[in-house]
C-alpha cells in the first residue's frame, strides 16, 4: 500500500502531487445493478477503444536523462532530447513509489514529497536532489506511458510505471484476445465482473449459465488477472462466486492458480492459458465443496476467531468491520464458518482491487484452516 505522505495534498493545490490510480471501468454485476453479465468481446472492444485513446508508449531511456521535477504542487517528469526537453510528463503513485525505491534511499520517495510541500524552496531542493541522485544512473530502463485527461480538462502523457529493460510487455488487449483464441471453455462463460484501473485487470468468469444462478447459491468461478504496470502477474484462479452483493473468493489450493511473470515474449502465455482451463474447473468445485462444508460448521465464539485469525494480515479497521459484518443482512445466518467467509468477502469489496484479492484470499485461507480446526461440525476457541 502506497505510504500516506505519498497521497497527501497540499491545501493550496486541487489536484494531488501524483496521479491517483483510476478506475477505467467496472462493469457486470454490482449492488445496485444485480446479476448483469458481459461478453469477452465485449470486453474486448471496450478495451480495445481505450487503447486507441490513451496511445500506450514504452520509452527505454536512463535516469540521467529523465529530469523529474516537484513543480507548482505537481511532480511531473520530462525526457532530454538534444534540443533540451521533451513533454511534460504526469507522474502516477505508481511510477514514483517503483521509481524511488530503484533509485532513492529508504524512504526517499516520501522524504522529498514531505520536503517539497513546504512550499517554493522545498519544490526546488527536492527537485535538485532528485537529480543529484540521478545524474549519474545511465542504466537503460523501460518507461511505460499514456495519455490521460487530467483535472483541468487537458489531454497530456501519464508516466504510468518503470521497470526493466527485461520486462515483458503482455497488456490487457494482448491478454484478452488470448483468452478468446486458446481458451474455447473460458470465452464462451458470461463475465460476471470486468473490473479495470490504471494498474491491474480482474475478469470474473462464471461456469454456470447465467440462467441457473439464483441467490445465495455459489456457483463456480474463474478469475483472470493483468497489471501492465508490475503490480501483479498474469494469472488465473479458480474459485467460486455468489449472487448476494457480488463477493467471490479463490481456492486456497495454490495448485489451482496459474501465474506466469511479465518476462520474455508473450506467447508462452497464450499457450499456457489452455491447458490451464480444465484444472481451474477442478479448483473450482473443491472450493464450493468446502463451503457447503462451512455452512454447517458452527464456531463457539465467531468474533475471536476472526479477531485471532485476521490480526497481522489485515489491518484493525478491516478487521472490525468484516466483525460487523456477520450481522449484515446478505450474510449467512448463525455466525458459523461460512458466516466469516461471507462477512470479509463482504467487507473487501469496499477496498481498492488489490487489497479485495489479498482479503478474499484471506476468507479461503479461514475456510481452509477452519474445516481443518474443526472437531466434528464445531470449532472451538480459545479465549
């Protein structure tokens, strides 16, 4: 999670000191719009749309020659060109957490943000330090960029993130088209949710005619992953999802997840995306199998197993929340094991796309360690 100080922003400015990550779309089932599904193509052309708008471009240049500047309330980055500079470039939460951390000391990246927001002076020092530690790194690497519309209505280009020349550049469109070309089983199920920001894509995929899920019912689920900015790999999980407030979870059997790293060229994962699919199916079911498993597990004390079980991976807001969450009306009745899973797989769907996955696999990791715990159809807690 990015530090605070990164996102703080200063009361003489509108805008943030770094471009905040975007949701670009969320479509399918919601709350408010109950069981609606899409497409692949679908998908596919709305994507494929966004890409002719935003006009990716991966630029291999070094530090040294990649001037960032804490300007006016903004950092915004610009590459040397013989002639002097080129565009003025926006800076993303992204790219600058990557950027510090390749380059800066401990902290760095924080450090110069808390100096430049005292005001004119700590712009300029914090931009000369930043190019005092630059200068010298003439390694190449590769700089991933975009156009954006930013808040005063202007098109400009969006440093969006930073890596290495041996990065392998398998985007969102690329991924896709694979799906709909290798995996016949995979692009025929209706997506449940399509879900895009700035850094990552989750597709939710449904193996189940959409006219056979009702409420309450888990039903088998394939999730399919990207991040075009190193965020996360390229993936797919198997799982299971429920027609209640839209929450779904993984299998917590790592057996079931297919991961391949953005390295090399991409067509080693276009193949791999098939024989991936019968497995994921298979994943699936074991998890369904042990929620119905859950639904008649009862817990002496459900709030200390949550308490006891989440504390170190989840923070205590989440946690208090999720807590609060057993007595929510989508959430199974009678604080029992299947309880808890819906209670946090409830709560992290108020969490940015990242941190739902890290939650919702958490939820499997309690199922899977409360089926274990059990004695017979009881799990008993220690005070």
């Amino acid at each position: 999670m990015p530090n605070d100080s990164i996102t703080t922003t200063h009361p003489a400015y509108a805008h943030e000191w770094l471009v905040a990550d975007r949701v670009l779309a969320a479509r399918g089932a919601s709350r408010a719009a109950g069981l609606t599904t899409l497409h692949l193509e679908d998908v596919r052309d709305h994507v494929r749309q966004l890409v002719s708008k935003q006009d990716p471009r991966d630029l291999d240049r070094s530090f040294s020659q990649l001037h960032v500047g804490f300007t006016g309330g903004r950092v915004t980055a610009k590459l040397l060109t013989p002639s002097g500079t080129g565009e003025e470039m926006l800076v993303s939460r992204n790219a600058f957490s990557q950027m510090s951390s390749e380059l800066l000391p401990g902290r760095g990246g924080s450090f110069l943000l808390d100096q430049a927001r005292l005001g004119q002076a700590g712009e300029k020092l914090s931009s000369m330090s930043w190019a005092a530690f630059s200068q010298e790194n003439t390694k190449p690497r590769m700089f991933r960029t975009v156009n954006m519309r930013d808040s005063d209505g202007n098109v400009k280009r969006l440093l969006r993130s930073q890596h290495s020349q041996g990065y392998g550049t398998y985007d969102n469109l690329r991924f896709i088209e694979d799906l709909l070309a290798n995996a016949t089983g995979l692009s025929n199920m209706p997506v449940a949710q399509f879900h895009l920001s700035d850094s990552g894509m989750r597709l939710r995929f449904l193996d189940t005619d959409k006219n056979e899920i009702t409420l309450n019912k888990p039903v088998p689920m394939i999730e399919a992953w990207n991040s075009e900015v190193g965020r996360r790999r390229v993936g797919l999980i198997g799982g299971m999802w429920k027609l209640v407030c839209t929450n779904g979870m993984g299998s917590w059997d790592k057996k079931s997840e297919f991961h391949w790293r953005h390295y090399g060229e991409g067509d080693r994962i276009g193949q791999g995306v098939a024989s991936a699919m019968e497995e994921m199916a298979t994943a699936s079911s074991g998890v369904l199998d042990a929620y119905a498993k859950a639904l008649n597990t009862s817990i002496d004390d459900a709030f200390t197993f949550m308490e006891n079980a989440m504390r170190g991976t989840a923070t205590t807001p989440f946690i208090a929340r999720a807590i609060a969450a057993l007595d929510h009306e989508t959430t199974t009745p009678g604080r029992n094991l299947a309880s808890v899973v819906d209670a946090i797989t409830l709560e992290a769907q108020n969490e940015d796309l990242f941190t739902q996955a890290d939650m919702e696999a958490l939820a499997a990791d309690l199922l899977r360690r409360g089926l274990s715990q059990a004695r017979g159809e009881r799990i008993l807690v220690e005070a």
